[in-house]
C-alpha cells in the first residue's frame, strides 16, 4: 500500500485504513519522508507504537533541501535515522527515492532527470555502494524508486534488493517490460507503483489532447474498457497482477478505496480481456498527474 495520499487524511483516518490493511492480510507499505515531509511517516510511527503490526516497510530519502546532500554519506545516514525514529519500526527497505534523478549519481547543479547515463562524464556510484554497506549493518535492504524505466534497468548494475517503478507500466505505458522481464528472473523484487498513472486513466479523453500523437492507443483502450464488465479501477489494477505478477503499490484515501481494491484483487480478469489491453502499447516518458495535491499543484 502507498502512503502519499495520507498527506490529505486526518490521522484518524489513517489509523482505521492502516488497521484494516493489516487485518486483511496487508504486509508491505511504502512511505518516504517526503510524504509531508516527516508527517506520514510519524502518523504511522504513532500507529506502530499502539499496533505493533506484522508489517514489512518499505521508506525512501531524497529531496534534500542542498543538492550536496546527495553525495554527503552522513547526510544520507541521518535521514535513514530519522526515518526509523518517525516510522518507530525498522524498515526492511531503505531507496534512493528518484534515482533516476542526476544528482545522485554526477557533480550536476541542477535537478532532472537523466536522458543516458551512459552519456555523463562521471557517474558515481560510490555513494550507493557506501549507503549499501551501512543499511546492510543496520540489517536493511538497499534499493532504487524512480519514474523512468530505462535509466533504472541501468541502475541495475548496483543489484538493488527491491526495484520501485512509478508509472511505466499499466494500461497504456509500458516502459517497464524489461525490468518486468529481469524481475521474473529473480534478480531483485519489483513493485509497480501508481496503477492508475496518477489519474490520467479516469480522464481519457483529456489524455488525447494531451498527447494526440497516441490517440489510436488511447481510443482503443476507450473502447477495450468500455466494452468490459469490470469498472476501470478493477481494469487497472488486476491488470498489472495478472500481467506481470509484480506488487502493484497502490495509495487510498478512505476504508471504503481499500474494501474495493482488495475486493478487485481477488476477482480475476478473463484472459481474452487480459490480452486485448496487452495488445496496447505506448512507451513515452512518464507525465505529470492530473489529479490535484494539497499544494494545488499537478501531482508527478
């Protein structure tokens, strides 16, 4: 379960869609300090002290305020350090959050995505080998999250334990088949993120006029799910289990969104319908979200 949409729930709220999680089944929760920075991440620490769930979490660092932060080894211990204190449990997955990002990886001065690693004058992987070898003391995993599935099949060169990718595969986007691939054979765990591309499957019809140059695409998953029995939700998010038979992290806001996903979860798609939406194919760069956040900006 993804924590974001927390941001916007009242802490009872998260308590009673944490506990429902949990006693249905739930185990893996993913959550990062920047999830309000700090404010997730202690609503589920204050949970965890009443609860004591059986959980399996699963946090991330990155925006730092100062860009050499980023290389700074002690900068990156105390935001773990920090992270376990909020969470009051201990992870069993610490990420590099956007590690798609440069300033991870070269002595750039700007935020952005990379277009090729492999273009850069220096890519230094130092850190990571450095944060490795500390969350492995503190009996954590290492990993990588990012939102662009080519440079992260590169990153793959560092063996992460657990591989989160956002919005690079689902019914439309399928940027991620080659790290779907390497996941299947068992080189690291994959966990699909934003099964819903952060909004922009509910609003179609907007999509093409956002990116006209997919509107064949777009109109064919129109009609595909319209055709269907299922409601859209239940079309996406049984898509990517059936599909890759990857974890898919989805986010909820009310018991009522999570009641309906796991309900979903458990009715099967039919299989000629499953292979219709495989027949739909765009690989693009991810987009921004249309969905509003509490800043009022467009959600990435």
């Amino acid at each position: 379960m993804g924590t974001r949409p927390f941001t916007q729930i009242k802490e009872k709220e998260v308590f009673e869609i944490l506990e429902l999680f949990f006693s249905n089944g739930g185990q893996y929760v993913d959550t990062s300090f920047f999830y309000g920075y700090g404010k997730v991440e202690k609503m589920i620490g204050k949970f965890n002290r009443f609860y004591q769930p059986q959980a399996i979490y699963i946090s991330k660092i990155g925006y730092f305020t100062n860009l050499e932060d980023y290389k700074n080894i002690n900068k990156l211990q105390e935001a773990v350090q920090k992270s376990m204190e909020n969470l009051f449990y201990h992870p069993k997955y610490i990420l590099f959050h956007e590690a798609d990002w440069d300033v991870w990886w070269s002595k750039t001065k700007q935020l952005g995505n990379l277009i090729n690693l492999k273009k850069l004058n220096e890519i230094n992987y130092q850190i990571y080998y450095q944060f490795s070898s500390f969350l492995k003391s503190l009996d954590i995993l290492p990993g990588i999250s990012g939102n662009n599935a080519h440079i992260i099949e590169e990153l793959l060169a560092l063996n992460p334990h657990l591989v989160l990718l956002s919005k690079q595969y689902d019914l439309l986007w399928r940027n991620g088949k080659n790290l779907i691939s390497s996941a299947k054979e068992n080189k690291f765990f994959l966990c699909l993120g934003a099964p819903f591309h952060q909004g922009w499957l509910f609003k179609l019809k907007n999509l093409i006029k956002k990116r006209p140059q997919f509107k064949k695409e777009i109109e064919e998953l129109i009609e595909v799910i319209t055709n269907a029995s299922y409601p859209l939700d239940h079309i996406a998010l049984n898509f990517l289990l059936q599909s890759t038979k990857n974890n898919v992290v989805f986010g909820v806001t009310t018991k009522e969104e999570l009641l309906q996903n796991i309900k979903n979860s458990l009715e099967v798609l039919p299989e000629d319908l499953i292979q219709k939406l495989e027949a739909i194919n765009i690989f693009s760069s991810p987009m921004y979200g249309p969905l509003k956040i509490l800043t009022g900006v467009e959600n990435g």
